[in-house]
C-alpha cells in the first residue's frame, strides 16, 4: 500500500500502485463511485520520482475547497470531492491518507443522510456479557486489530468477523461518551469496518462504560497508543522480512527495533539507573506480545532482556547486598508512553538500518585517562542526588573536573558514558552468571582468581584498550547501588525513615563498639559517605568514641543498615496499590452458577443494597427496555443519605408496582417517613426528588442533581440482573438485550 482513500462514511480504499478514480470502473484502477450523475473517469492518482503523489482530473473536482480541473499536487489529509447534482444519497468526498498516519475525520458542512447498516440481532444474541467483558479486557490489552492474538488466548471458536464486528461496537461506544471530541474521531478512525461486515450497534451499558467515566479518556487513548505500537511492530517485521528475504520469525534481529533514535531520546526520565536502550527495545516488544501492563509476564519472558535482568540482579550482583529494584508497573506503563510518543515523532519514517550513532563513536571522544578516572569516581562516589530526587549530572562533572583538571564533554556526553560503562557491566556479570564467583557472606571482591578470558571484557575495543574486568564490575554494581539506595531511600525528607523505625534498629542491627551511639553516629556515617564517598571513610572520626573504626569495618556497619532498610523497602513495595489495569474497570462479576431455586431471600447484594423479592415478568412493552426489566412486586432495600437530617444515613425501600394503566408504577418509602412513599412513573423520578432533598440539606449545593434510578433500585447490579434474567417470561421481552442468560436462536 502506497496511500489510502477513505470516503465520508468511513470507508477506506487502499492503493497499491498508481490508480485510475472510476464510476462503477471494474477492470483495473479503483472502483469507489457508482452515480449515474459522473462520467465513468474521474482521474488519475500517480506518484512521481520523488515521493509526491499528483491529481489529474477529467472532471471538475474540489481539492481542499479549491476547483480545479488542471494537474495538481495532493498532501496528506487532502479533502477531494466531486460534485454531483443528481446524487442526493453518498456525497462523493474523499480524504487521501498516506501510510502510518492516523485519518481525520472532517465535517463537511452538508446536511446529508448515509444509509446506515442495522443492527445484526440474531449475532449479538450468540454473545454473552461475560463474553463481551473479556473481549474489552483483551482491547485494553493488547489493542484494536489484533484478531490472531485474541483467538490464540480466549476466542478459538469465534470468526474474526465477529471480533471485528463486536470490537467496533465497543470502539465507538467509548468514542460516544468521550468529553473530548478529537479523541473521539480519532478512535473512530481506528475501525476497519468493510461493506459485509455485520453491524453490531454501540451501547455502553453492553460495555458496563458507565462504571468507567472517569477513565475513558485514558481507556481511548491506550487504545490509540496500542494501535500505533501495533503498527510499528507491524513495519518493523515488514522491513525485516524484506531483508532476510523469509518471513521466518525466528531470524528477525529486534536489536533494530529502536535503532534509528538518537541515544539523547533515551537517557531522560529511565525507569532505573541501570535501564539500556535494550530494555526499551524489548518492554515495546513485550507490550505489544503479552500485553500492556502485563509487566509480569514481560518481566519473565525468556525471549526478553529482563529475565536475565533479574537474575542479574537479585542472584550475581550483590546476593543479599542487592539495592536495585525492578520498576514499579506504574513506571514501565509512562516509560511505554513516552517511547511511542518518541516513535510518532518520526511519522513513519523508520530507517532501521540507519542506525544512530554508536556508543562506539561516542566513546572515541574519550581519552583512556578520562574513562579510568571516570570509573574510579563512580565506583567511590557514584551518581549524585539532587535536591529534586534527580540524579546531579553536573556535580559529578565537577567533580570529575577537580579529579583530571580539563574536561570539555557536556552533561548528556557524560550521562552516556555512564550508561555504557553500567551496561559493560552488567554483560560482564551475565556472562559469569553460571560461575560460582561470589560468596555472599564475604565483601572481598578480589578474594578468588578467574582465567583472563572471563576476568576481562572491553569496552571499546579501540586503541587505548579501556578495560574492565569481572572484580571491577563487581565492584562497580554493588558500591554505586548501594549508594544509589541510601540517596533516594534513607536520606530524604530527613531521614524521615531512619527516625521512624530507630528503635527497630536498636534491637536488631546491633555494634559492638563502647561509646557508639546508634542514632547519632549511623546518620553521620551514611551523610559522611554520601557526602564524600568510599574514599572518606578512610579518616572519619566519631565523637566520644576512642576506638579506631576502620574503613572496612564502616562498610560492614552501612551494609547492615541498608539490609535492614531494604527488607522494610520490599514489605512496603508488597503491599502498594498495583496500578490501574482492566481488572480495576470491569466490574466485579458474581459467580456464573445462578439457579433461582438456590436463591434465599433477602440477600444482601453490596454493602448499600439488600435484595427483599425479584417479583414476576410480564412480557408487554412497558415492563421492559433494552436493557432492564421491571418485574411486579420487584422489591430492594437501598441505605442512601437522609432527606432530613444532614449526615445521617438511613433505608429506602424501593418497589415496582402493577400500574392501573397497564404501565408500571415505582415506590420509594423511607424509613424516616413511612406515611409519605414517594411514587412515580419512574424509578429516576423518585430517585431524583430524593437526591434534591438530600442536596438542599448540604452547606455547598450542586447546581444540578443527576442520578440513575434504575442503578438506585438495584436493577443495574449483575448479581440482581442474572437473577432477573432468569426468571419465567423473561426470554418473552422482545427488546431486552440479555446480558447473561444465553438464549437459544
């Protein structure tokens, strides 16, 4: 495909070479148009040498308002129509879409009726609410279009047809109640939709949406995010596959996926200290393979960098001694939003084998001297903090500056190599994770001999043969995390977790030095390293205490500390609210097993709701909706607000009473005021009336009081919905949409 065409009814014509726009033209060019008002040629679509698509028309047409009849060129998002007299029913206007770029719907300014497809009943009977619910949550994961991959995990039996028809449902149900109209269009536009297709109408109480509307703005734009990340994905394999010259899987190289952005559109806001444009790489790929927010399973996944990652770091690195952690779900999910807003930057034009430059090339502009002495600084002092939580680039290059005398690098050359030598690293300590080269109960790392083949990996393999072996990355990993660890976790806000838990470590992390006092001289220790490093722990000296405390003995002792604190670190992390998934938006479905027979009444339904009688169906047109019954003698008991006294809860019982009229009556009767129920058409009647008193009663009113009554009564829980649904007469309501009960076609 080279560009599209997509009509005002949302229709796209794909363009595979250069084409002929033709009225009812069936052999070769592109058939969009049959209206006895147009000759049978309209014009040509070509591109030229250079990449720009032109517009020869035979007939008059409009480009962007513009007449014309002559030659021109056209853009992305052009607006073509040719006008037609004798057509009252299909406006013939067109929009011209490049590749990889999101369509925009427009308003024409003309009063037109399209011909609109009907809802395809007996198909939307064959799907269950339970059904419909895992399809949204299977959208919200992996995203729009991805038909293979929802048949692999839940829907083997269904046609993708089905899938389709059903996700556009939900699509523009999302896109209907969203406050924000160009996000709306721009979901719209992300359904593919052919003539055939069955049409399954948008509802959002299919979608259970109404529990949602606080989250639809962002529920549409993840859908938006996945669908470009699927389009990404999709290029990428393309392009690969081109290359290779097979469409085996097993060959592409993803080392290219995010080869062609500049090293600087990586190094802000990384998830970690240790995090590599490699992570990146893979944390897009495992979204788009396992699912967004599924970090989990990424985490784990054996064709990715991070499970290695974790064995790195919670086995070889430190043992017990480990201070990193792996990313909170909540910081990988704003990491993966900004990556694809760093990949909409180039509008699709991905050149995967021009690679940005290296850290190769970036290194040359290092000398020998300024690389060693880099790494010695790192290794003492590590990365400072700022005031702002930030790692302080700039006062490790004054430092840097005060160790060599002249430095002309700036901060984010610096922050580079910082990166590279994290990441020599850690390739160095995956590379020795099948030795047994560390004894955990030991702090020398240079206690044990290795070979020099598994003692010394380059950096750069160039002529100043910069070199890091295993002791040292060793070193490096375990002095800079634990340094890392007591900046961001012990010393802020005052050492607010030092003062609370500093009878905890009285009693456990013990000092067998007279004088020592263990508040006092473990804030100087751990201020005094991260003040002036390792190297200052040589000529410390401690108030009231005689004893000569060496450097390695003052290791030991913040050792203990920052093991004692990372055990109350991992508690907390256990118990911290997991971060906003589908699981959150789906409302809470009781258990499948409904028989009325098992039912004892009254049940209590929620915490605010008792169930008292379902009552019994009848079938005529005003004891039902689309999507509720009202069954006489239905009674619940809700607990709401008090319309008399400010503050105070108390039970309405609400009713559903045969009406004289052959329409259904609805009673609410406080229990503050059993003498005056309050009876309506409606169950939002009484509901409303109610709210109104309760709001009156309040110091800061709401200008306008809105409430779902049908919600009120009860009627909208799924565990009172299954049971109404199982009722005698219910499969008789002709308009009611089943939820639960499947019902035989």
């Amino acid at each position: 495909m080279i560009a599209k065409m997509q009509s005002i009814d949302g229709y796209e014509y794909f363009i595979h070479k250069n084409i002929t726009l033709a009225n009812n033209y069936k052999i070769g060019g592109l058939n969009i148009l049959e209206c006895k008002g147009l000759p049978p040629k309209l014009a040509d679509i070509y591109q030229d040498s250079n990449g720009e698509f032109y517009l020869k028309p035979y007939v008059e047409c409009h480009v962007e308002n513009q007449p014309t009849i002559e030659e021109r060129k056209i853009n992305n998002f052009n607006r073509i129509w040719f006008p037609c007299n004798k057509c009252k029913s299909q406006i013939h206007i067109y929009t011209f879409i490049l590749p990889l770029r999101e369509p925009l719907k427009f308003d024409t300014g003309l009063n037109t009726s399209l011909n609109q497809k009907s809802h395809d009943k007996i198909l939307y009977c064959r799907w269950s609410q339970d059904e419909k619910e895992t399809l949204k949550k299977l959208i919200l994961q992996f995203g729009y279009g991805r038909w293979n991959k929802l048949q692999q995990i839940r829907f083997q039996a269904k046609p993708k047809t089905e899938l389709k028809s059903f996700s556009n449902a939900l699509i523009r149900s999302i896109a209907d109640q969203l406050p924000i109209q160009e996000l709306g269009q721009e979901l719209n536009n992300l359904i593919d939709e052919n003539q055939d297709d069955a049409y399954i109408e948008p509802n959002q109480k299919d979608w259970e949406l109404q529990n949602l509307k606080q989250k639809l703005v962002s529920i549409g734009k993840r859908i938006i995010m996945l669908s470009k990340i699927r389009q990404f994905i999709k290029k990428f394999k393309e392009d690969q596959f081109k290359k290779l010259g097979t469409n085996d899987k097993s060959q592409l190289n993803w080392d290219y996926l995010l080869g062609f952005i500049p090293s600087s559109s990586f190094y802000s806001q990384r998830p970690s200290i240790w995090w590599t444009r490699k992570h990146d790489s893979d944390l897009v790929r495992g979204v788009y393979k396992y699912g967004y927010t599924n970090h989990t399973k990424i985490r784990q996944a054996e064709d990715l960098c991070f499970k290695d990652l974790d064995y790195c770091i919670n086995i070889i690195a430190i043992v017990e001694n480990n201070y990193q952690e792996f990313p909170f779900h909540e910081t990988l999910n704003k990491r993966v939003k900004k990556l694809v807003s760093i990949i909409n930057k180039f509008d699709g034009n991905y050149d995967f084998d021009n690679l940005a430059q290296s850290d190769d090339e970036e290194q040359k502009l290092w000398s020998l001297q300024d690389k060693q002495s880099l790494f010695q600084l790192l290794c003492d002092f590590g990365v400072p903090i700022g005031i702002d939580g930030r790692q302080n680039w700039q006062d490790l290059k004054d430092k840097l500056m005060n160790k060599i005398g002249k430095f002309d690098r700036n901060l984010n050359q610096l922050e580079k190599m910082v990166q590279t030598i994290r990441t020599r690293c850690e390739q160095i300590l995956m590379r020795n994770k099948d030795k047994k080269f560390l004894d955990s109960e030991s702090s020398d790392l240079d206690s044990k001999q290795y070979d020099k083949e598994d003692q010394e990996i380059p950096i750069v393999q160039d002529q100043d043969e910069f070199i890091i072996t295993l002791a040292d990355a060793q070193k490096f990993s375990k002095q800079t995390n634990l340094l890392h660890f007591i900046r961001k976790t012990i010393l802020p806000q005052a050492q607010q977790l030092f003062q609370t838990h500093q009878s905890a470590i009285q009693k456990q992390v013990e000092i067998d030095v007279p004088g020592y006092d263990i508040i006092q001289h473990d804030i100087f220790v751990l201020q005094h390293l991260n003040q002036y490093g390792y190297s200052g722990l040589n000529n410390i000296k401690l108030n009231n205490i005689d004893q000569f405390i060496t450097q390695d003995e003052f290791i030991s002792r913040i050792e203990k500390l920052c093991s004692f604190f990372k055990k109350i670190r991992d508690q907390s992390n256990t118990k911290r609210k997991s971060e906003y998934t589908i699981k959150d938006e789906i409302v809470k479905k009781p258990k499948t097993n409904y028989n009325l027979s098992e039912l004892i009444l009254p049940s209590q339904i929620n915490a605010s709701l008792k169930l008292i009688q379902l009552g019994k169906i009848i079938p005529t047109i005003y004891y039902h909706s689309e999507h509720n019954l009202f069954p006489v003698g239905y009674k619940s008991i809700r607990t709401y607000s008090s319309m008399f006294t400010k503050g105070k809860r108390c039970q309405y019982s609400c009713e559903i009473i045969e009406g004289a009229d052959g329409r259904p009556i609805f009673k609410v009767t406080s229990e503050e005021d059993i003498d005056n129920p309050i009876i309506k058409n409606s169950c939002t009647g009484c509901w409303v009336y109610i709210c109104n008193r309760v709001n009156d009663l309040q110091d800061h009113k709401k200008q306008k009081v809105t409430i779902s009554g049908t919600d009120r009564f009860g009627l909208l829980e799924p565990n009172v919905q299954k049971y109404l649904e199982e009722l005698p007469g219910a499969e008789l309501c002709q308009k009611y949409k089943f939820k639960y009960r499947q019902m035989e076609i």
